[in-house]
C-alpha cells in the first residue's frame, strides 16, 4: 500500500521526508560530522557512565535534565545558568519544541535560503507555514531587506543560521540586532541556529551575547541553538540544547514530553562535557582542512564561499552539480548535494580524506 491511500494529514501530502543519502563508502563527506571519533579515555568514561546509569533504568530519568543543563551553561559561559539553558534529542528536537510552541496552525515562520532545510521541514511537519526569505547572490543576508520581509510578513518565528548551512559563512552580529529588533516590533521569536559555531573564524562573535542580562544586552524573545553533533564529535548521541530567557524555557515545558532525554543520553552528554579540551583539540585540525579546501578550490579557479563552519560551498564548473557529485562519488567520496544547481558541498575531514577529496575532485573536473 502506498502512504499517500492513508488518511494522513493533508498539508504533509506535498513533503518528502529528509533523506541525506546513507552510503557505506570510505570517505563520507557529506553530512558535516566531526571526521575523530570520541577519544579512548572519553570512550572508557563513557562506558562507566552507562554502565552506572544502568543500574537505575527502572526509574525514568530526571525530566529536567538539570544537572546536563548546568554543565550546558558552564560549557557556554556568559554568565549563562541553568534556567537559560534547555536540552534535548539533537537540536533537531529543540527546533521541533520551539515550533510546537510558538508555530502551529495559523501561524508563520520565515527563513533565508538558502539555509538549513530542516528549518521549514520542521515548521511544515508542525502545520507552521513557511515564507522563503532570500540571501543575496554571495549567500550573506542583507539586514534591511530582512528586516522589510519581516515588517511586511509579520512572521511568529524568523529563523537565521549562523555559520550558516550549506553556505558556511557567519553572519554580522549587526544584522542579528536589525531583525531582532524587526521581530520585537511584530512580537516575533528570533532562532539563531549556531550548530557550527565552535568552528567559526576567529573574532566571531556569538548571538548569545545578545541574550537578555548577558553584557546588558535585552533581547528576550532570542533563542540561541547549538548541538553536540558538530564540533563535539557526538553525533550519535543525539543531544541538541539551546540558550535563552527562562521565560522560553518554561514555554517549552508545555510541549516537551515527559522524560524526553534518557538517563543514558544525559549521561552520555555529561560525561562528554568533561573532556571538552579533547573534543574541541579535533576543531582546529577541522578548521586547517577546511582552509586547505577554500585554498585548494579557489586555486582551481571554482567559486568557493568563504566558510566559518567545518564545510566548504563550492560552484561546479559548467553548472552541472548531480554529474559531478556521481563521478566523486565513484572515487569513493561521498559529498553533499543540497539541490543548489551548479553547487556542492563538502565536509572538512581528516587530512587523509581531504586528500582523497581533493583528488577525487581534480580527476572528476
Ligand atoms: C547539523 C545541523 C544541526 C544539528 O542537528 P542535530 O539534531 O543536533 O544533530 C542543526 N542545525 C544545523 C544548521 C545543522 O547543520
């Protein structure tokens, strides 16, 4: 039977479901993860901190997270503490509750793309509607044709990226604070999703410096996301948190479902936390390989995106992005195309899989 003869949803008709290709190849470059595994005294920790969850799996887990959340807020800093920090299965989760609670039926939220797909999936997937907004031809977003879209759309939610996805560039803080204060005038939540941060070129600022009491700043209806599946090389583990007034933290509490993280999760996430030198010791051979990629492609003479993320955007020579993604592919080499005729993009790896990247490229050419 086809899923469509069901009595599904009618707005879901027209959606199909996120499908980044899952392919067994020795070089997968395609979904931005981190290239190291966790470390082996990481891996060993991990295994006691399982095994001592284990023993209380007959009880549900703390439905808070309290004591992740803390070590969130320490993790973030800026003064941040429990009450603006909010956890869940992925950031995909934390984006899924933020629309849960202030999208729905008969409202909008807005996103400039190209950006992160799963931000108007998720907002589709929970009968949010969802307005294209544009970025400019060099994918930057230009602060006061955002801040007119949203005068003029009067969206619930605005959604930015930054570094953003698939493009990898980070955003001026400057154009953070026009749309925050266009959304304040229409009442708008603002989502600035950092999943790349700990990846973006030195001198960055963060959004969660506009978060309200955080260097004076007043933005209360900001919401910052960030996840474990980058930078922390804990993709597999599922946890995705965000930072905001603690106000937006209570809102959540309505959607969220009881006992949402697990114990193993929350002790996962925990115990990862404490070996954040080690994780964070990976970014900067991450970051060497990404600018070997920038440096690389740009010497061959393709249009290539500056990048603050552990990705590069490139453009394909004659346009053709599917032929070029097959003929890679066939060296071995998984890359990402995102459906951006005439672009790609690919994940920094290790200094072995940028290499075989790089000739994969050179030969598909
Ligand atoms: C990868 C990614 C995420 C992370 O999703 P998780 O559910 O935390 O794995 C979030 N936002 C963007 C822009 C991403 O590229």
């Amino acid at each position: 039977m086809d899923y469509r003869d069901l009595p599904i949803r009618d707005d879901l008709r027209e959606l199909t479901p996120y499908g980044a290709p899952q392919i067994d190849v020795p070089y997968p470059l395609n979904t931005n993860e981190n290239p190291y595994g966790p470390p082996p005294e990481l891996v060993a920790d991990l295994a006691r901190a399982v095994t001592e969850a284990a023993t209380t799996l007959n009880r549900y887990p703390d439905r808070d997270a309290t004591e992740l959340r803390k070590d969130l807020a320490d993790y973030l800093g800026h003064g941040l503490t429990v009450q603006n920090v909010w956890a869940a299965n992925g950031s995909n989760e934390v984006l899924q509750q933020i629309l849960q609670v202030f999208g729905g039926p008969g409202r909008r939220a807005i996103g400039f793309e190209p950006s992160y797909s799963m931000h108007r999936l998720i907002a589709l997937a929970t009968a949010t509607e969802w307005i294209s907004g544009l970025r400019e031809g060099d994918y930057t977003l230009d602060a006061d044709k955002a801040v007119a879209a949203i005068e003029k759309q009067r969206p619930n939610l605005v959604f930015l990226t930054s570094p953003n996805n698939p493009t990898g560039t980070a955003m001026e803080l400057d154009v953070i604070r026009a749309v925050l204060k266009a959304a304040d005038a229409v009442g708008a939540m603002v989502v600035v999703d950092e999943a790349y941060f700990e990846f973006a070129r030195p001198g960055t600022p963060s959004a969660l410096t506009l978060l309200p009491g955080v260097e004076g700043a007043q933005h209360p209806r900001l919401i910052v996301t960030r996840t474990m599946s980058k930078a922390f090389a804990m993709a597999g583990a599922r946890v995705g948190y965000l930072a905001a007034d603690p106000a937006v933290i209570d809102a959540l509490l309505l959607v969220r479902l009881p006992y949402h993280l697990s114990a193993l999760t929350q002790a996962a996430a925990r115990t990862a936390l404490k070996h954040v030198a080690a994780l964070l010791g990976t970014v900067d051979a991450v970051k060497a390989q990404r600018d070997r990629i920038v440096a690389e492609l740009t010497a061959l003479g393709l249009d290539v995106v500056p990048s603050d993320a552990n990705f590069v955007f490139f453009g394909v020579p004659g346009g053709d992005q599917q032929a070029l993604w097959r003929k890679v592919l066939d060296h071995g080499v998984l890359i990402r195309d995102v459906g951006i005729p005439g672009r790609l993009r690919v994940t920094a790896g290790t200094e072995e899989e940028t290499t075989a990247f790089l000739n994969a490229l050179k030969e598909s050419l």
